[in-house]
C-alpha cells in the first residue's frame, strides 16, 4: 500500500521530468511531424467543443475552452470563426503545439499521443498541473 501512495506522489513529478507534465489528463506530446492532411477535419472535443480546420487555414471553433471555475467546471467559452497555422517541425525537433486564433485571440492547442498513437488535439485551461483539459479527435 505504501508502495502504491509512494508512486502516486511521484507520478507528476516524473512525468514533469519527462516533459509531459504540460497535458492534462495524462497525455504525452505527440512526438512527430505532423501535416496539413493529418489536421484538416472536424475536430469533436470531450468538452462539448468542436474546431473545424479547412484547408484554406481558416476555421471555426464552437465552445473552445477558456477558463474554468471552482468546481472544475469549463466556466467561460469562446465561439467563432478564425485562422490556424500548419506547425513546423522535423523529426529531430517536431512540434508541440499547433497555433489557432478565434476572432482577434491566439491560442495554442497542444499536439498530443492519443490511444494507438492517434494524433490528439489537447486544450489545457489553467494550471496543466490543476487545471481542466479537453481532448479532441477527429471524425
């Protein structure tokens, strides 16, 4: 039992070692180069969101997560259309992070490991450590 509390306690600060801490909800960067074809689609969050990048680099976001409250509850949202950029990168350095802007506001939306080495679009509100995320898959 003291053995299965102590590696409780130690799990964020091995994942912080690793550089994974920045993914809420356990997920690891994604670790690869990534393109267009992969992001291009309809983008359905866990958190009642949806992004929708097109080709043409513009997008529409629909309650894409900003801030959360006490209860650990998505408190205030954002909806509209906007730009994405494809991220650069390469397989010695790939990218983290995929930039959006909603409106006139930047975001970042992290790149992340889904199940069966999926690519995972991952939003953190808060703290990555304390705070809400929402995972996105594409349909």
């Amino acid at each position: 039992m003291a053995s299965r509390l102590l590696a409780v306690a130690l799990l964020p600060v091995l994942l912080g070692a690793s550089g994974c801490a920045y993914l809420t909800g356990g997920l690891g960067p994604y670790g690869k180069p990534v393109t267009a074809g992969q992001l291009i689609g309809t983008w359905t969050g866990d958190c009642a969101s949806t992004l929708v990048l097109r080709p043409d680099l513009t997008l529409t976001a629909t309650g894409f997560p900003l801030e959360f409250d006490e209860h650990d509850q998505i408190s205030t949202r954002t909806s509209g259309a906007g730009q994405w950029t494809v991220p650069t990168g390469d397989t010695a350095h790939p990218p983290e992070r995929l930039p959006v802007s909603i409106g006139q506001h930047g975001y970042e939306v992290d790149l992340a490991m889904g199940a069966h080495g999926a690519l995972v679009l991952a939003v953190t509100v808060g703290d990555p450590d304390e705070g809400v995320g929402c995972r996105y898959t594409r349909r």
